[in-house]
C-alpha cells in the first residue's frame, strides 16, 4: 500500500471472532490447485471489518462470506495477509493471520504472507523496528526475525495450511527496520533478507520468497533494490512489485510497468509478482480495461499473478481504491472470472 490507513475498529481478534458474517456452515476442505496464475485479493482487514458489522453480497443481493464471494463471483483463487509483529490492537498479529488463512485454505484458496517486520504499517515511508526488538544489535535482529517467522509459519502448519509465496518485507525500496535495515546501512539489509529466507525455508522448503518494492512501473527503483541485493548475495525466489495507477494515466502507467517487469526478469533472473494493486472504486470500468491489459502482458512474461489490495473495503474507511461498493463487488475484478472461467 502506498500510505498507511487510519485502524479501523478496535478489539484484538480471537477464536471467537466472526468467522464468517453472515454465519454459515462452514465449507468441507476444498483441494488446492497451485502453480498457474493467482488471480489474488489481500483481505487483510477482513475480521476487523467483520467485527465492526460489514457484510457482503453478490450483485442480486444474497449476503455471502467475504472470501467465498471473491472466489465464487470474482474469480480469487489466491488471498495475501499481511503479518505485523505485535500490533497495539491485535489486528494482523499470528493469531489473526491463522484465523485468516485457514479460512482461505478451507475455501481451496492459495495463501501468501506479507510480513511487515514491523508493529505496523511498513511501506517506502516508514519502515519502523518492532518495539520489542529496539535494543538489539544486527545479530539479535536476525534471530528475532527468525524466531517470528518461525512462530508464524509454524502456527500455519499446525493449523493445516501451506502458504504458497512469503514475503520478507514490505515495499521495501528503502530497507526495513530502521536504522539499521536501511538500503542505506552496508549489507544490513541484505543480511536481514537472508535471516528471513532461510527462516521460512526452515518450515516449508518449497515455499517461493518474495523481496517486495513499490512503483512497478520505475526501473530505477527495482536496478537499485535489486542490483544491490544481487551484488551482495541475498537469497530469494521471486521479485514482488505494486502498482497503482491513476485513472486517466493507466496505460502510460501499465505499459511502464511490463516494460520493467521484461526488464527484471531478463537482468536479474526471477519470475515476478505482482503483489499489490488498486485504483479508485468509483472507477469501476476503468479498472477491468487496466487489469484486462495487464493480466494479458503477465500471462505472455510468465508473471506469476496479480493482487488487488483489499478490494472490500469500505470507502469510508478512508482507502478508495478497493472495488466493492456497499459491500458488493464491481465489475474491476470481471478479468480473472474470465481467466478463471476459461480454465473451467
């Protein structure tokens, strides 16, 4: 996400969170299909959300759980979560991230986990250390790291769910983990990536890692990012990017960003993600001609799959660049039904 968002209701989420709102049974494990192309949605928010009273629905008006709405009517087979390490109200801790993701695993949906390294929001701008770990020195972070890692990943196996892609930080151009992770600070950030991903190989082997930075559409930002991991050793599996691009500069924005994406994977030799991206709900149509164009340069780059950031949030949370409208989906997600329906 490119700025932080203001929390939404407060209360820290448990077991006895809504699960689903409006309660139905709950679904018979689905199998999961991975590999192919993730048609994603982060759903981040979602328990909060539910905790605070939203609901969804399709577009006749039949109330429906927010991630079968995506999968059945929106064509998601793919749900982001994002990890904070120890959030003031609860919200995205790994309690909540479990809850999240076993839910989306019972659906048959494929999971990736964003964490943040971070008690909070983590993008270009902010990249703040967890209160916890303030006091140690680079050593100490790596194990921490670790050990967080662990601790999440660990609670997913437990739960029965296997994510498919985790990201070792988030939008992380600038570093993570302030001071001492900035791009900045020698190969403290690189150190920092390689603390990560030997973490979670640790738990799953064949889980992709993805190293994350923003503006998909600037080679600038993804030479410098990348080119400096390359030169000092960082291990990794995938390239993440976002991109959010305005309305009326959506195919200039588009057209520099799959420009990068064949520039990226031919210099620095790995497959992409697209991990986040939005544009204004009230620009419904707009948004499918700019998904449509580029899931079909992706399909042609081998890109690995496309993320809307929270498409169901409510506008009036003060992020409008999801892509429902009084809790039912518009039609800017219509271009992985048809992926999705053509594989059917």
């Amino acid at each position: 996400m490119a700025a932080a968002m203001a929390a939404m209701a407060a209360g820290a989420c448990t077991e006895d969170s809504p699960v689903t709102n409006p309660p139905v049974e709950a679904p018979q494990p689905v199998e999961i299909a991975r590999g192919g192309f993730a048609c994603g949605a982060d759903v981040s928010w979602l328990t909060e959300m539910e905790k605070g009273g939203a609901t969804f629905a399709t577009a006749d008006g039949t109330p429906m759980e927010c991630m079968q709405l995506l999968r059945d009517h929106c064509g998601v087979n793919s749900i982001r979560l994002r990890v904070w390490v120890d959030p003031e109200d609860g919200w995205c801790n790994t309690d909540d991230v479990v809850l999240k993701a076993r839910r989306a695993t019972t659906l048959g949906m494929r999971v990736m986990i964003d964490f943040h390294f971070s008690d909070w929001w983590a993008d270009p701008g902010k990249q703040n250390m967890p209160a916890a770990w303030a006091d140690l020195d680079l050593e100490g972070v790596e194990a921490a790291m670790a050990a967080h890692v662990d601790e999440m990943l660990t609670k997913l196996a437990d739960a029965g769910v296997e994510p498919e892609w985790v990201q070792i930080g988030n939008e992380t151009r600038t570093g993570m983990m302030w001071p001492m992770g900035s791009i900045d600070s020698g190969d403290n950030f690189t150190r920092m990536v390689n603390a990560g991903y030997d973490a979670v190989k640790a738990v799953f082997p064949d889980c992709a890692v993805i190293v994350h930075c923003d503006e998909g559409n600037s080679r600038y930002l993804y030479d410098r990012l990348f080119g400096k991991l390359a030169a000092e050793g960082a291990r990794y599996d995938m390239i993440g990017m976002s991109l959010y691009p305005e309305p009326s500069e959506w195919e200039g924005t588009v057209a520099a960003c799959v420009a990068n994406i064949d520039y990226v994977q031919k210099t620095f030799g790995k497959p992409v993600m697209i991990c986040e991206i939005g544009m204004d709900y009230r620009e419904a149509e707009t948004a499918k001609a700019m998904l449509a164009e580029l899931m079909a340069h992706s399909l042609e780059l081998d890109v690995k799959g496309i993320f809307w950031w929270e498409p169901q949030t409510d506008p009036a949370s003060g992020y409008m660049k999801g892509c429902f409208d009084g809790g039912v989906p518009t039609v800017a997600l219509d271009p992985f039904v048809d992926f999705s329906n053509s594989y059917k």
